[in-house]
C-alpha cells in the first residue's frame, strides 16, 4: 500500500475540523501552493485574494486565527524588499503547515541562513504556539509579546526571525537564566516600574 506524504496525512486531519467554510476554505487555498513533503508555501497576496474572493483585510483574519489553531506556522511576515538588480519587490509571508499537537518553534536552518535580520514588523504578534506555551508557564503571551516590541523597538534589535526570538525569551524565562546575560540586554529598561529585577516574569503572570 502506498505511503501517504506528510500533506495528505494534514489534508485529512485538517479537513474533519469545525471550523467555518470561509476558514478551510483560505486555509485550504494557501495548501494548495505547499509542498508535498516540507509542507511550506509563500503564495502572493494577490494569488490569495484571486482564489478567494477576500479582501486583504479578510484573508489574514482567517490566517491570523488559523496560526492560533496550531494548523499553520508563520515562517517570514510579507514586506517590501529589493531585488538583486536594485528594484523594490514584494517579498510574500511564508507560512508551513501543521498539526496542533505538533511543537513547532523554530525555522529550517536553510531559512535562517538565507534570511537576513530585521527590525521587528509593527505587525508582529505572538503565534499559537506561544500561547500554548505561555499558558503551561502561567504567563499572558500578549503582554510578554508587547516587552520584545518594546524591548526590541528601543534598542533597534535585529532578528532573521523574530516568533524565534520571542521563542527564545520564554525559554530563559523557562530556565529561570538571567535574560541579560542570554541575548536580551537591557530589556529590564522595558519592564514595569515596580517589576523585580529577579524573576520579573512574575509581574507577567496570568493573574496579574
């Protein structure tokens, strides 16, 4: 018997979910662009919006709440970038598919390698894997997510990918290492007035 591929194995999960038509349906129209085996796509905005017959607005509605669920994993924000002649071009998100069991954190290596690091997108948030995350460490994932803007927009830090990079932050918050020390200098700047300068993840914290 032949050995489904990794896109049919999500075709058949994804596809007995509740969710609503217009839902499975965007989601379904970025699956058609991915890749058999490494389940990643990067189709233009355009193309979305001729498949769909969505507006901009609404097709990432549904993507937002699709990275939620845990069906999708946003690899590079779309922006503006030139191409090697000098032109300016438009570079298109990337997105990877996936099961919300799945712990999925961090990029290909081939990705990190041929990204170059940029300033944090206004228009970054966390994903679902972070609040998965944040839950199991009793933290609100949006308001950490607002210190690494903060943090990152004050300092003019630069990241190849910055869901990575917020990854990394829950990490030493995980491991209770001093952020300081591991890559996040002077982000205590960006901290509440009264937050401890020991575990001040705590003024984070779900109940607070």
């Amino acid at each position: 018997m032949a050995t489904s591929t990794p896109l049919q194995r999500w075709d058949d999960e994804f596809n007995t979910n509740p969710e609503t038509y217009t839902f499975r349906g965007v989601v379904n129209t970025l699956r058609k662009y991915a890749d058999n085996h490494t389940l990643e796509c990067w189709p233009s905005m355009a193309k979305l919006k001729a498949n769909t017959g969505l507006t901009e607005r609404g097709i990432r509605k549904q993507l937002d709440k699709a990275v939620e669920a845990g069906w999708l994993v946003r690899l590079r924000i779309g922006h503006h970038g030139t191409s090697e002649d000098g032109s300016a071009k438009n570079i298109s998100s990337k997105y990877k598919l996936k099961f919300p069991h799945e712990d999925f954190t961090s990029v290909p290596t081939t990705y990190r390698a041929t990204q170059s690091p940029e300033p944090i997108p206004c228009q970054w948030h966390v994903n679902g894997i972070h609040v998965n995350k944040c839950k199991r460490l009793g933290l609100r994932a949006n308001a950490l997510g607002g210190l690494l803007k903060a943090w990152a927009v004050g300092e003019s830090v630069k990241s190849s990918n910055w869901d990575t990079k917020f990854t990394a932050m829950l990490n030493v918050i995980e491991s209770e290492r001093d952020p300081e020390i591991e890559g996040f200098t002077n982000i205590s700047q960006y901290l509440p007035p009264d937050a401890e300068t020991f575990e001040w993840w705590n003024d984070y914290a779900l109940d607070n």
